[in-house]
C-alpha cells in the first residue's frame, strides 16, 4: 500500500517586539534600563551623522546610564570582506548589546557582529547552503536593538542577514531565528533624510517582499520537517503573514509615490515605515522567491552601475533595484501557478480587476509593478544596469544556487527557466 507523504500543519511565527511612531527614538532610555543594558556597541553608517541620529541616540543611551562604544564603518550593501572587518571589531570590544541605526546593511552587519562575536566560526560556516556551510548559531544572541533609517528591508524584523561573496560574484546571506532583532524601534522621523532616489529603491524592495511572500508557495503543500528544529526560516504563504503582506501592497499602493515626491510628506513617510516593517513580518515568515533569487547575482555581478542619491564611490546595484527590475517577468511567470494570488496584489496595487477574467488580472500585476518603477525611475530592466544577452549564462549560475528561495516559488523553476526570466527582464519599456 502506497504511504502518502505528511505535509506541513504549523505556522511557526516569531516577530520582534516593536514600538512604532513619530518619536518612537525617545525610549530608548526607557528599554535600555527596562532590558538592563550597560554598555552597548551602536553599529552605524558615517554618513548619518551629517544628520545627527547616531549621536542623538548616543546622548539618550548615555542618559539611561549605558556606556557606549561606536562602530561607523558599515559598508552599504555589505560584503564578505566588510563583514569580517566589523566582526574583528565586535570581538575587541567589551559589550553586552549592539544598537544598530541605520538601513538594512548596518542593521544586517549588526547581526552578523553578534553572531560571529558570539559563536566565533569561520564566515563560511553560518552562511546558507549551498555557497557557505548552512550551520545553525549553537545557541541565543545577545540583545539587539534596531532602529530603521530606511522603509526598506524590514531587517529590524527578519532573521537574515545579506552580503555579497565578492569573489564568486554572488550574493547571499545567513539565516537563523536567533538573528532575529530583540526589539525594533520604528521612527517614521528618522527616515525623512532619504534621497528620493533611495526612497523608491527601498520602497519597491517592501513592495516585492510582500508580493513574493504573499504568492509563495502555501505552507501546507510543503512536506513536513522531521523536526521542528528542521523547519526552514521561511515556510511558505500561509493565513497569518498573509494579512501582513496584504496590508503592506495596499500601504505601498497608496503612499510609495507621495514618499519618493514629498520628501516631508509625514503620513506618506509613517506608512511607508509602517510597510516596511509589515512586510518584513510577513516575508520573514512565508519567505521570498524568483525576484530575490535572481535579484542577488545582479547585484553581486555589477561591473559600472552607479545609483543617484546613494553615497558611493564603487559601483552598486542597490538591494531594491535588484529586486523590482526582475519582478514583472518572474511574476508574469508565477501567475499561472497561482492566479487567484496574483489577481489579488494587482487589485491591491489599484487595477481596475472587475471586468477582467482572474487570469487577466494575475497576469495585470506585472503591468501594475512596471507602472509603478516607471513612475518612480527605477531603471528599465536589468540593461539599464549595463548587462546584456551574454551575461545570462553567469546570472542564471549565480541564481541557481538561491535554492532557500527559489523552492518557494509557487512554479517550479531550474535553469531554463531562469534563462527565459534573465532575458525578459532585460527591458520592459
């Protein structure tokens, strides 16, 4: 008799405890002593204190009593290198929490300091299958608490940690519920210093993980771990981070335009951030899929690209680009898989969904993302970028490695298909 194969039943959510608001900044003092904290490494970017947020958080910390000790040498869109610089300085330095302020790098380069200056190992031992070793962290972190810069990444709430592999090209990262942020403090004050440039690049990066954790493939369709500790990070579109997914297109939707226009549009701003941190509930549940497993090799293979408004002296394809220049042909793709999903985010996204079967509205949500990134100018595809037809051999080498990713899609994809997607997402417009 033929034994059916058991397939997933839980939803295993974990979050970061979360304050929320305009000022949020202001307690720290008050979770500092609350969380009896003595002295903390404040993990930052050297550019932010043109603006004075990290010693504004310095002076608050000092006042609760806590000793701190400053690390600014984060590396925007962090890499191999970058990392093990600021784990050398984790380990020289007595502390018994990181503050992290900043965007996703300083608050990914945050984790990564506690991991590794905790559980000292080779880099490659925590990084995922198949580029590192995929080992697990032996045991809890120390204390992190996350303040956000950016409506981005939605770090402050997710338990991975990205960075480049500068010599294979490629872009990966480590994942692990102990990297997970111990509290997250969300200030819509403290992103309105972002350049419109980088306001849309973060924003459409909230607006693809909530898309891609919203269409991923369903939890229970997936085969159940031996274990709970064999459960993966990421497991799936499931009825919890759907409602946190639902809510951040919908925000993104209507407040992503305004927040890139308006720099000083507060209520844009707020629910940006807002959609930021759903979004990273949401995808740091279900997971992500095609956009971010292709959108690492083009950041990791970038030759001259370099963004307007990002402070850089090399070239860099930032994370949000990377991503959205390859949705519309990866969701054009998973539509079929799943087209109920699909026509949802495009109604979500405002097309007009009612006088078009469900399989015209799933394949309208591509359009929906392509409306949007010209809007915004976010570059045509990914040869705007400078790649070319040559170049989809390597990309689809690199992306065929991102098998934590890609078994989410909700159409199976291997390397045709990748190549189909790398030449779709050449250009668009």
């Amino acid at each position: 008799m033929e034994r059916l194969i058991p397939t997933e039943t839980i939803i295993a959510l974990e979050t970061v405890p979360l304050r929320y608001g305009l000022g949020a900044t202001e307690e720290l003092g008050f979770e500092l002593r609350r969380m009896g904290i003595k002295k903390a490494l404040l993990v930052t970017d050297s550019n932010l204190f043109e603006f004075g947020l990290p010693d504004k958080v310095k002076e608050i910390a000092v006042d609760a009593d806590v000793k701190i000790e400053i690390f600014d040498r984060v590396q925007i869109e962090p890499t191999d290198k970058s990392f093990e610089e600021a784990i050398e300085a984790a380990k020289s330095n007595d502390w018994d929490s990181l503050i992290s302020v900043g965007g996703g790098s300083v608050i990914d380069t945050a984790k990564a300091m506690n991991l590794y200056s905790t559980h000292p190992a080779p880099l490659m031992d925590y990084i995922n299958k198949p580029v590192g070793k995929g080992k697990p962290p032996p045991g809890p972190l120390r204390p992190h608490i996350a303040i956000p810069t950016t409506s981005g990444t939605g770090s402050e709430t997710t338990p991975a940690a990205i960075l480049d592999i500068v010599k294979m090209k490629v872009k990966t990262g480590i994942s692990h519920r102990y990297l997970r942020p111990s509290l997250a403090i969300v200030d819509p004050l403290n992103t309105l210093t972002q350049p419109a440039e980088v306001t849309a690049s973060v924003g459409c990066d909230v607006l693809t993980h909530a898309i891609e954790s919203f269409t991923s493939k369903p939890y229970d369709s997936r085969i159940r771990p031996s274990s709970p500790a064999e459960r993966p990070v990421y497991i799936g579109a499931n009825p919890i981070a759907d409602l946190w997914s639902e809510q951040a297109i919908s925000w993104c939707a209507k407040y992503l335009r305004r927040a890139v226009f308006n720099s000083h549009d507060i209520e844009a701003r707020s629910y940006m951030a807002l959609a930021s941190t759903f979004a990273g509930i949401g995808f740091g549940t279900a997971g992500v899929h095609v956009p971010h497993a292709m959108s690492y090799t083009v950041a990791g293979m970038v030759r001259d690209f370099k963004p307007a408004g990002y402070n850089v002296n090399e070239p860099l394809v930032p994370h949000g680009i990377s991503v959205v220049v390859n949705a519309p042909a990866c969701f054009r793709f998973t539509a079929s898989a799943w087209p109920e999903r699909h026509a949802r985010a495009a109604e979500l996204l405002g097309i007009n969904t009612g006088n078009m079967s469900q399989m015209e509205a799933a394949y309208s949500l591509a359009d929906a993302v392509t409306g949007l990134m010209r809007d915004l100018s976010i570059p045509n595809g990914t040869s705007a970028l400078g790649y070319n037809e040559r170049d989809i051999p390597k990309l689809v080498d690199g992306a065929i490695k991102q098998q934590r990713l890609l078994v989410n899609s909700p159409r199976p994809v291997g390397k045709s298909e990748l190549e189909q997607l790398f030449s779709e997402a050449l250009r668009y417009w």
